[in-house]
C-alpha cells in the first residue's frame, strides 16, 4: 500500500527516529510499505529470517514463543510500537512469532536500509541502541517478575499498571481476553480465575471484562510493587519508545505504586 504521508509523521514522532536528520530518515525509509492485517494475522514466525522492521500503527500484535506443543505469550504490543528490531540489528532469525489480535495497520521497513544507515550515521545508531537497551531492561523486569512472585501477586501488580495506564479510572477494562493475559502472566486460565477469586477479598470484582479496584490501597500492599521489577508509566500522548519508558521509573523518583493514591 502507498505510503501516506501522516504515517511517516507518526512513525517521525517516535524516539528512534526523532533526532534523525531528514536524509537519514528518508534512508531508512526508503522501500518502507504500509499493510492491513486482520485479526488473527501470523506476520511471521520463530525462525523465520527478518527482512523487516515493523512498526505497529493501528490495532494490537501479541508475540509468542512456543516449544513442542506449549505455547506462551511473551509481550502485548500497542501503537505506536516497534518489533522484532533486535533481530533486524543482527539480521538473525526471529526467537518469536507475532500474530494480530485485532485489525492492525502495520508499516514495514527494511532492514537492509536500516543496517546500512547505522553504519552511516552514529547518532541514529545510538538512537537504536537506546531502543534495543529498553527492550533488554523490559525483558529483564518480566523474568524478576515471573521468577520472584507468584501468581497472585503478578496478577495484582498486573491491575495496578492498568490502573495508572488507564488514568486511575475504575472500574478498568482489561485489554486483552483472559486466555491471553493468562498466558502473559504465566499461568493457566483456570489459575488465573483462582487468582482472581483471590484477590477478592482486596476489594477486586471482575464483571466481564471490567475489573473494578475497590480497594486500591489494600491491593499495593498485596502486591508491593517495586521500581526495579515494575514500570506503572501512565499512558503516554504520543508514541513513548521502549527507551523513555524505562527511563521513566528512574527520572520519576517514586516507587512504582504510588500513583494509586
């Protein structure tokens, strides 16, 4: 699909390519196409070669890891989002599939453009090493996570970072089905209803897919969330790379949970 030119400004805006000059930019977005999804896309899988660089405008992509018969949910992505850029880096084989949840619009760039223009301009390849830094610091926060905390508590710290993305309003509405955010969580969708059940008593009510925090307090100290494992960023305007919000936490100087008071 022909490129319009409100995608390029969107994709513009983000971290990774805000500081590129307009040579660079053009660079390394030159052959870069837009495409419709529907939901239920497999854009590619574990093992398949990345030609592209892709850049989630519209709807939602879950990526996924699997082994033998399991399968499991690595991350949630919104717009604006970029994936699979470590890959692209090392023009290596992607380690997860990525699939759409829902209609998505997704710009693809390539990765021979990118690669040549990081080595022709140094302030844009630090512009991706910040943003493949970010994505190293958010992997390391999901494996304290799931490693140091069990179910309920990752499911508790789980509604708190809803709860501030979602402007502290209450009820919130989950943004995925349960099998998915189960599988996020590392755990079965029977365990994660047992879960549920269980923070009952903490003034949680889930009704669908509302979940209302009745007694927010109460559920931080269940869930004691910390800066170094957790990152309760509100949602931002614009499109926030995976640099600036990791960065947000330490420029913050609060404790993760405290934006539930």
């Amino acid at each position: 699909m022909t490129m319009r030119a409100s995608d390029l400004d969107r994709v513009r805006a983000l971290p990774l390519f805000s500081r590129a000059s307009p040579e660079v930019f053009r660079d390394v977005t030159a052959g870069a196409f837009l495409q419709r999804f529907p939901a239920g896309t497999t854009l590619l899988m574990e093992g398949d070669t990345v030609d592209f660089l892709y850049v989630l405008l519209e709807g939602a992509v879950e990526l996924q890891g699997s082994w033998k018969e399991k399968e499991t949910t690595l991350a949630l992505l919104r717009p604006v989002s970029t994936f699979i850029l470590a890959a692209v880096v090392l023009d290596a084989d992607a380690l997860m599939s990525a699939r759409t949840l829902e209609r998505s619009e997704i710009l693809m760039l390539s990765g021979e453009a990118l690669r040549r223009t990081m080595r022709q301009d140094a302030d844009f390849s630090f512009a991706v090493a910040e943003e493949v830094s970010g994505c190293y610091r958010g992997l390391v926060r999901a494996v304290k996570n799931q490693k140091l905390r069990g179910g309920v508590e990752r499911l508790a710290n789980y509604l708190i970072t809803q709860r501030a993305r979602q402007g502290l309003r209450d009820p919130i509405v989950l943004p995925h089905e349960k099998r998915v955010l189960a599988s996020l969580l590392g755990m079965s969708p029977e365990n994660l209803s047992r879960a549920f059940a269980g923070l009952s008593s903490y003034g949680v009510v889930v009704r669908g897919a509302e979940v209302s925090l009745g007694r927010p307090d109460a559920l931080e100290r269940l869930a004691r969330p910390h800066p170094l494992i957790d990152n309760h960023m509100p949602a931002p305007a614009g499109g926030a790379g995976k640099a600036e919000i990791e960065r947000w936490t330490t420029r913050s100087g609060r404790t993760c949970g405290s934006s539930l008071s």
